[in-house]
C-alpha cells in the first residue's frame, strides 16, 4: 500500500509529533476555507488520489489561492482531476486545502530499504522542494544507518556537514528528523519521504522543520502497518483485476507482489526477488506487462494459484513467458517450477494450444530437478523454450527474452503456431 499527500501524511506525522502543514480535506466548508486563508495568507489545493501517484505537479495538479472565490475554482478544477504517468491512469477524489507556510529553506528527507547496503539509509539535502534525481551528488547525503540502534542525531549531523548545510538548519533537524525513524521502523513502511520539509521560523526566530507533503509505501505482510487505523480501501481502487486477485493470496510464506506495468505488453515476467523485479523491470520497459516479486519460498499451492492468475489475465496476448530470478537460497525450485507447469498445462487444457515462447533463467535448491520437471511440461505441450543457470547473468537472459520476443513478432510467432498445429 502507499500514500502520497498531507491529507493522510498529517494525521500518520501525528504518531510521532512530527510538526506538520495544516490541512483541511474535501469536507471542509467555505468558513473553514475562508478562515485557513486568513491566518496563513494563501493555500495550496491539491488532488487526491489514491496510492502512490507522482509528477503531478509537472502535469499542472497544484492549485494555490490567496481568496477565497480563487479557491473554490481551483476546488473545481481539480475535485476530479485526471493524471496519467508511469503508464498508469488515476482519477482524483477529492483535493485538499494546505495552509501556506513561508520558508528560505526546503529539505528533502526520505528514508528506505536498501538493497545495496541491507540495511535503512536516509537521503537527505537542504536543496529540496524539487526532484532529488535533478540534484548533482554533492549536493545529497545518502546514509545507512544500523537499525538494531535506529536513528540518532548524530546520523542526521554528519549528513548535514557532509553537504555543506547552513549551519541554522543542523540543531532543529537533528531534533526533529529521528523522530520518523519510529513511524517508518514500528509500523511496517519500507519508505517514508517527506519533499518538501519547509523551515519555518517561529516567534522567537528560531527554525522549526515543518512537513508539507508526504509519500509512504508499506510491506503488505506487516501486520505492524494495522495499527495506524487505516480504511482498508485507501489504496486499492486503482488495482486492477488482476492485481486484486493476486494480493488476494498474500499470506506469512512467500511474496505475491504485481503491478501492470503495460496493459499491451508482450513480455509476461514472473520474478523471483526484489532485486530481480528491479533489473527486470527497467531493462524490459514498455515490453513488460506487469511488474511482479514471487519470491519466498512460496509452497506448492499458492505457486499453482498464482501462475493460474497470471496465465488467465496476460499469456494469450503474450509472445513470452519469462521466468527470471537469481540464486536463491532456500526457495525449492522444483516446487514452484512443478506448481507454475502444472498451471501451464491446465490453461491449455482448458483455453486450447497457443503460440508461446518460454524463457527461464533460475538458479537455488532442487534446480535440474525443477528444471527437468518444466521441460518435459514444455515438450508435451509442443512449446520452444530456452533455459539459463545461476551462472547466466541476468541482464544477458533478459536481453534473450527480448530477442525472443522480437523473433515471435516478425514471423516466429506464426511459425510456432504452424509447428504445433494451429490453423
């Protein structure tokens, strides 16, 4: 699940009296509008959508007043407001009115899951208010940090002086930014981002860091995420059918993560890993159709409903089925190999014999022995494949199931069809 904006960013900042904007939401009368106005001279009015939506700035979905008449026309104009990016479209519910909050500084602060350190880090810079991949890398501090002792000010300092921050900003920021370690680590997010964080001074002119818009993703198999009190619907209406139906199966063991990448992709991958879905995803593009991590050592039966789903939604439209991961560990390839086989021969029993081309690259526990399982399914389907070991690089299978897939499109899919009898 993720959450972009203050209306819910304000009241999840609450929990550790994080300072904030005041906001008001789609419910908010005209006195209230009126009155937010007068005692902080302008407003922002901003969409509200559902999930993670970014860019909407750039696509003109900000809307500020400093009367109230000019407020009410941006209510208008943004209530309903359509965005499409990452090749995903989100219609709006609403807006928000967010009191202005006057500043000579913008912090940009986030903090993640890293992969590459294993470890949280933070991302930080004084030069926020704009897009962090705009900054040269001077200009941002990125930290790890041991969780088992969490965020100390000490962290927060050595990142200040690293770039070179005024030193005004260091005290209230190092007060002030630990403070989000508590939200991110006691309630199951994987990211919390806070762009900008305006410096405000206060009556007797000393700073104090102020949120003014938020973005947070959490792990769907936390329970610890539960305890903010969240409408369960607050992320889930712009799934899609699919998506719906393989969050559907999330349990303790094995992930079951997807997202549609392009409804008119080519290229199905199912994933193993988060780092595998990262490298996938980027390197197939547009060829994609859905992003997806199954990895965990899913058992049999949710491996055998998941590729059912899969299979059901996107391979009549798909010139390749791409199954990818790296090495695993303690993932039993065999079974989740045997279970996504055995999915494979039942859609053909049920929808018919189609043209398709597989493409695996795997490596971890049970491998030839999974490996075997899934060619003799392959062959008794007629189907042409091509299989890659631990000792593949990625990115080289990658780019094999992208030649397969241009292979398929000028002419190969044809002949695959003549070879197991398809008129």
């Amino acid at each position: 699940m993720q959450i972009t904006g203050m209306y819910w960013g304000a009241k999840l900042l609450k929990y550790v009296d994080f300072p904030t904007s005041e906001v008001l939401g789609p419910e908010a009368s005209a006195e209230q509008i009126k009155d937010l106005i007068s005692r902080k001279g302008e407003v922002f009015i901003k969409p509200m959508f559902k999930g993670g939506v970014g860019k909407k700035g750039k696509a003109g979905l900000l809307g500020r007043a400093k009367d109230l008449s000019t407020a009410m026309q941006e209510k208008s104009r943004l209530y309903f407001a359509e965005h499409f990016h990452n090749n995903t479209h989100s219609k709006a519910e609403g807006v928000t009115f967010e009191g202005a909050v006057p500043s000579d500084y913008e912090i940009y602060f986030s903090i993640t899951d890293s992969t590459e350190y294993r470890a949280p880090m933070i991302t930080l810079t004084h030069h926020g208010g704009m897009e962090i991949e705009e900054l040269s890398p001077e200009q941002i501090a990125r930290i790890p940090f041991d969780p088992l002792t969490g965020l100390k000010g000490f962290v927060i300092s050595n990142a200040l002086r690293k770039i070179g921050a005024p030193k005004e900003l260091v005290s209230p920021l190092v007060q002030n930014l630990p403070k989000l370690w508590d939200l991110f680590h006691n309630y199951g997010m994987t990211t919390l981002e806070l762009n900008p964080i305006r410096m405000q001074s206060n009556k007797k002119g000393r700073l104090l860091p102020v949120a003014c818009d938020f973005k947070c993703a959490f792990d769907g198999d936390d329970p610890n995420s539960a305890r903010l009190g969240l409408p369960e619907d607050l992320d889930t209406s712009s799934y899609s059918d699919f998506e719906q139906e393989v969050n559907q199966l999330r349990t303790y063991q094995g992930q079951s993560d997807v997202f549609v990448i392009n409804e008119a992709g080519s290229i199905t991958a199912m994933t193993f890993g988060g780092g595998a879905n990262a490298l996938v995803t980027e390197l197939l593009g547009d060829s994609a159709t859905i992003s997806s991590d199954f990895g965990g050592n899913p058992p049999y039966a949710k491996m055998h409903d998941i590729s059912r789903i899969v299979y059901k939604h996107w391979l009549e439209q798909s010139n390749v089925l791409f199954i990818i991961g790296g090495k695993a560990n303690n993932t039993d390839i065999y079974e989740t190999f045997r279970a996504m086989a055995d999915a494979l021969r039942d859609y053909f029993n049920q929808n018919g014999p189609m043209p398709l081309y597989v493409v695996i690259g795997r490596g971890g526990p049970n491998l030839i022995r999974g490996m075997g399982y899934m060619k003799d399914t392959l062959d008794s389907l007629g189907l042409p494949y091509q299989m890659f070991g631990h000792d593949s690089a990625m990115s080289e299978v990658v780019n094999y199931s992208q030649a397969a897939d241009e292979w398929m499109k000028n002419g190969g899919r044809e002949i695959v069809a003549k070879n197991m009898g398809i008129s």
